[in-house]
C-alpha cells in the first residue's frame, strides 16, 4: 500500500483499495513524478482539441464545440497511480482535484456530472483523455468520484451534459465545489425522505443546433453539504480502485486462460483491461528542449501515465520520459503506434 503523504492540504490517508504502482508489480522502484504534492497547482496546461486518433482499433474524434452533448453510461476513477503526472493538456493530475478524462471533448472544459443511483451531482473539469473501456463514458478524479458517492463501488452510472470551455490558469476549486448537489434526507424513525433538486432531462446525444448549457443555468448547491463534510471529503483517500469490470476481468483471468482455443484478439482484450497486464516500462527518449518534452508528454499522456525525470548529459540538463501504466482499454499496440506516428526511433521498451 501506499505510505501516507501530507503537505499543505492536510493528511492524506495511506489505505486505499488498490495501490497502483508498487515496486512489486513493476519490479523496479517508481519513478519520479512531476510532483509528489498532494495538492498540485491548478490550471497551467494548454487548449486542446486534437485530431483523431485510435485505440483498439477505434478511431476517436475530438470536437471544437460539442454544444448540446449529452451522454449516459458508467464512469470509473482513477487516483494515486496517475497523482502528479501530466494531464493530456499539460495540466497536473490530482486526485484531490474535481477533473476528469473524457475521449472526445475539448481539453479543459466543464461538464455537469450526475449520479443516477443517488440524485448527487457536481461539475466536473475536464482535463483528460480516457477512458477506453466500451460503456464507459468517463473517467473521474477519485475527489469527484467520492463527492458523486461511488468511490467504494469503482464503477456509477452517471449522465454527462457539456456546459462550456474552462478557462486555462487559475484555481476554481471554489466555483465546482459550490456546484455539488446532494438531495437532503430528513430522519423521521425508521423512514428516510430524500428531496430531489430537479426531474433530470431526457438524455441523448444532441446536435450541433442545440443550445449551449451556460453556467447561469446551473442550479446552486443546497441541501446538507456543509463545510465539515467538504473538509472531510478534500482530505479523504485517494488511491486507484479496481473497478467493477477490471474485478470480473481478474478474477476470469485465469479462467480465460485456461481456454482451449482462443483467438488473438481476445488475448489482446485481456491483456488491454487487466490491471497487471497494463504495467509497462517504455522509455520514450531524452530530450534538451523542456518544450519538446512537455509536448512529447502530454501526447502520451492521453493513452497512459508518463514520467519526466531530471537527468544531466555531459553539462547539459535533460529530460527522460518514460510511459508506467496504461490507461484502461489500451494495449501497448497503441503506445507503440503513437511513437511511430511521432518519429520516436530511441524508444525502449524494457
């Protein structure tokens, strides 16, 4: 497990229900970060909207302005093994952060996030490219995954609606965490009523005709959220989950393997959503330029974790970029591929 960290931001707890990156599962000592703050700074990435691009054989199409995008499925979360590494905009993920990763929409924006078990909403900064598992639709920071109250279970169903760009510096923890909304329940003996904030519109897709979501139209936070419970939840857990698909997905594993006979996809599946299988150590490059390698970053950062490590050649200071896990969904195929695609001929895949 991982050890507890603190800083400015309070004690965070070292229990988790599943640590990442361990020395045991890498069979080397992790790498350096960007940072080990558990709070990083805010903001400071770039705009991005990006060209298509292909996982597992999928082609995802970013869009410049997706007004009226709407969309229904399961969302999973991610926390300590990406803590401290780039977003694919150039950002710093937290996992005590209110983000998330989405495939197709412009980096950074806002999105309305709202779990359809228990009525709880938040808006979300979208700062990510992610997630690559077919019915999920997002991939949520293990802070707004815990304020959506389904950090324990790994997995929610959830409806997202596209509210509009977010601006690229600056902290606006205040402005999302004052979007939460939690139905309140009123303790009357043995019966529990819960409050609803608003009928939830019918989801679909929508065209480019429908009309912008702005943030005015938002309804403000009520019911019992205090103070105390969002100082509780800031410095809560953060860690990586196994989520509801990658736990069936383990414990079949070995049944899978045991098959007869199997087709090289399948074996390509497995390999792509199984949690260990997802390990990998790829030494992208060394590069002078800071520029070349934060751009370098941040490509491969939209497929999988990458750390920068400060290293000296000769009497020049340079970067090592080297690719640690794999996001859910992408097998190694695809890393190797964005490489190619990017004139990489130095990288090394131990």
């Amino acid at each position: 497990m991982l050890a507890a960290c603190s800083g400015s931001g309070g004690n965070l707890g070292a229990t988790v229900k599943r640590a990442a990156f361990t020395s045991k599962e890498f069979g080397v000592a992790v790498s350096p970060r960007v940072t080990t703050n558990p709070n990083p700074p805010k903001g400071g990435g770039r705009y991005v909207v990006g060209k298509p691009y292909t996982v597992r054989g999928q082609v995802y199409t970013p869009k410049e302005n997706p007004v009226g995008y709407t969309n229904v499925g399961k969302a999973s979360w991610y926390g300590s093994d990406f803590h401290g590494r780039r977003t694919a905009n150039g950002e710093i993920f937290s996992a005590n952060a209110i983000t998330g990763a989405h495939p197709t929409l412009p980096l950074p924006s806002y999105v309305r996030v709202t779990n359809l078990d228990n009525g709880r909403s938040v808006l979300v900064r979208v700062n990510d490219r992610g997630p690559y598992i077919n019915g999920r639709i997002m991939d949520l920071s293990h802070k707004a995954a815990d304020i959506l109250g389904y950090v324990n279970k790994g997995t929610g169903n959830i409806s997202v609606a596209y509210v509009g760009p977010a601006p690229l510096n600056g902290d606006d923890t205040r402005m999302l965490t004052a979007s939460i909304n939690k139905p309140t329940r009123l303790e009357q003996g043995q019966d529990t009523t819960r409050f609803a904030f608003a009928e939830p519109q019918d989801v679909q897709t929508a065209d480019a005709s429908s009309s912008r979501v702005n943030l005015t139209d938002l309804p403000a936070s009520r019911g019992s959220y205090s103070s105390n419970d969002f100082a509780q939840d800031f410095f809560g857990l953060f860690g990586y989950a196994a989520t509801d698909e990658e736990e069936a997905i383990n414990s079949a594993h070995a049944a899978v393997n045991a098959m007869a006979t199997r087709s090289q996809a399948l074996d390509e599946w497995v390999a792509a959503v199984d949690v260990d299988a997802r390990d990998i150590k790829l030494q992208v490059g060394v590069f002078r330029d800071p520029e070349t390698a934060v751009r370098i970053s941040e490509e491969f950062a939209a497929l999988a974790a990458v750390d920068e490590e400060q290293v000296v050649i000769g009497d020049h200071t340079a970067t090592k970029l080297t690719v640690t896990h794999l996001k859910p969904g992408v097998a190694r195929a695809d890393v190797l591929s964005l490489a190619q695609e990017l004139g990489l001929t130095d990288i090394v895949l131990y």
